[in-house]
C-alpha cells in the first residue's frame, strides 16, 4: 500500500460550503427577546446567536432538551449571553437553587424553537455534540 496523501483545506472552502448547505433551507424566523422587565433598565435576553451560545447550549441540553442541575450556571450563561452579568446580579444571593432552574427552564422555553433549530443545523445534531 502506498503513503496517503495528506488532504489540507481552506478556512474559506469550509465556510463556503457550509453557506452552499444552507441555501435551500427555510429562512428562520427571529425570535423575540427574553426581556425581564420589572427592572431598570429592562434587562433583555437575546436568543441564542453566536457560534459559542449555541453550541455549549446543544451540548448541554441535548436532543431531549432538558439539562442536569449541576450545568445550570454554564447554561445560563450560554441562553443569556451578553446579559448575564445582570442576570446573575438578580439571581446569585438567593437561597434557593430552584430559582436558577426555573430561570434556566424559562429562557429554554422560550427560546425553543429558535435552540432546536440550531441543534439541529450543528453537523451530527445536538445528539453528535454529546459525547
């Protein structure tokens, strides 16, 4: 058997080819924010919308959509992104843990469609991230 020449490729070819994946599928339709707004000023959630939310989210909740409780914080901070700083303010000092949970459980909800949507457009799905 001969050597296997090594294959190497482009930043640039993989995205175009990701973007050539993505020219027949539905145009997705934004999500409204997530937005608390018995605060000043109103703190509002964005849905997932990079990369990073989205794949620590895939992998956290996986097909099933639910999490354990001991990823509760790393999943907050991926659903709430930017935001989370404001978020943890409101939520750090309360003795109950179920608060985060319900919080967690919230922002999932809400952002449903929009998380498994792209739980499903990460190559292998949110079951191939889970290993």
């Amino acid at each position: 058997m001969g050597k296997k020449k090594q294959q190497t490729y482009k930043f640039a070819s993989l995205r175009a080819e990701a973007a050539r994946r993505n020219e027949g599928a539905e145009q997705r339709q934004e999500v409204p924010p997530f937005v608390i707004d018995d605060v000043e000023p109103p703190i509002v959630v964005t849905a997932p919308d990079t990369l990073e939310r989205q794949l620590i989210i895939a992998e956290m909740i996986g097909p099933q959509m639910d999490f354990q409780a001991g990823q509760a914080l790393p999943l907050l901070r991926a659903l709430c992104g930017p935001a989370f700083p404001r978020i943890w303010s409101l939520i750090k000092d309360d003795k109950d843990p179920n608060t985060a949970i319900a919080f967690v459980q919230a922002l999932i909800s809400h952002f449903y469609d929009a998380i498994e949507a792209e739980a499903a457009e990460v190559p292998g799905g949110s079951e191939g991230l889970s290993s």
